[in-house]
C-alpha cells in the first residue's frame, strides 16, 4: 500500500488499522475547543509524528493517519479530510483552510478490477510555509512547493512549484510571490 502497489482494500489488517483511527478520530472530534493538552495528545497517537504546535480544528476524518507526518507551527481549519493509504508529509508553517481533502488512493479504471476492491496509493507532500484555502482538494502523487499559496476550491491535478500563488480546477501557477 504504502510502496505504490496495488493492495486489497479489505485486507483485515487494514480494517483493523482504520477503525482504530476512526475510534480515535471520534474521540478527538468529541473534545470541546478549550480541551487542548487533551487534543495534543489524541494528535499525537493519531497521525505518525507531530512536530510542535500543531493545531487541528473539529470535523477532521481521517483513514490511517499513521502514515502522516506534520511538521512544526501547523494549522489545520475544519473538516479536514485525509486519505493517507501512502505518506503524507506535511511542513512546518502550513495553513489549510475548511474542507481541504487530501487523497493518495486511486481505483482501477478497469471496473471489473475495481468491483474487486483493489487500491493503489501515491504520497502527497507539502512544503515549508504552505497555504492551502478553502475547499481545495489534492490528488494523489501531488508535491506543493514551499511558500506557495493555493487558491480557495482548487483541485490539485499536478505538482506545484514552489513560491507562486495558483489556483483553479485544474489548478495551475498564476503568479510568483517574492
Ligand atoms: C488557514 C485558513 O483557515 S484559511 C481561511 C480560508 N480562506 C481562504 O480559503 C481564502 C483563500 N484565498 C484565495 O483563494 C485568494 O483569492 C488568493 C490568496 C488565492 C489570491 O489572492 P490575490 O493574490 O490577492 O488574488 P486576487 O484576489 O487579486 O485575484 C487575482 C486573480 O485570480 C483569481 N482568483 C483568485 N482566487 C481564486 C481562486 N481561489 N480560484 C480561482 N481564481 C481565483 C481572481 O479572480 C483574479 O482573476 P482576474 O485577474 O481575472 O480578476
């Protein structure tokens, strides 16, 4: 799964893993705002490494979570969706706004490969000093540079390179930021 290869999506294991997540998830998306020793800590049993200061607003859904690292001085807004069947590494200084999805899981095309419940994954980096608005969402195998802001309601389609502001479905560079 996590090496790019094709994967049976049911495989117990992966269950296992997901609803331990899913458990956990539900726990932290429970706790009131002010509760924020207990959210640091639920963080950190969540995802694979949390650097310092790392902020999660309620709503978050997340598929594996171990598979994820955040760097320091992260700020995550609601309703943050995460599929990280590959891994998912995010900088330091990053802001994501609501509703940002973030997907590294593919199905075949072919439809009768798919009715078999097979998956494959690509990782998905974000760079240092990072912004991503509003309702983006991010393919699989997408790298966005570092500094680069990414326009509210993108959908990421391909790498982005780093220090430009873009945006649009498909999302492409506008313009540099000096
Ligand atoms: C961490 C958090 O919680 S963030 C909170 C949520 N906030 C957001 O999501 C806001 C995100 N901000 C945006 O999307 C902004 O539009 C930015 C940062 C991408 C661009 O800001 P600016 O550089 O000031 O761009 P500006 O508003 O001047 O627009 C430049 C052009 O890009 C277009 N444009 C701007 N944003 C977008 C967008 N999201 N999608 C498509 N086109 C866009 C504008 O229409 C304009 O085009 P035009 O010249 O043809 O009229």
């Amino acid at each position: 799964m996590v090496n790019g290869l094709d994967y049976p999506i049911n495989d117990e294991e992966l269950i296992e893993i997901r609803y331990q997540t899913r458990d956990k998830v539900d726990e932290f998306n429970a706790l009131g705002a002010r509760q924020v020793a207990e959210k640091d800590s639920l963080i950190r049993k969540i995802f694979g490494q949390v650097g310092h200061n790392v902020h999660f607003e309620k709503g978050m859904r997340i598929d594996y979570g171990i598979n994820t690292t955040f760097g320091d001085n992260v700020f995550i807004n609601f309703n943050f969706v995460l599929l990280d069947c590959a891994p998912v590494c995010i900088g330091n200084n990053v802001f994501i706004g609501p509703d940002v999805q973030i997907y590294t899981a593919q199905h075949p095309l072919d439809c009768d490969l798919r009715r078999e419940h097979i998956g494959s994954a690509q990782p998905v980096t974000i760079g240092d000093d990072v912004w991503i608005g509003g309702g983006c969402i991010v393919l699989p195998g997408v790298t966005i540079g570092a500094g680069s802001t990414i326009g509210a309601g993108s959908v990421v389609t391909r790498s982005i390179p780093k220090g430009v502001v873009a945006c649009g479905n498909p999302c492409r560079a506008v313009r540099r930021v000096d």
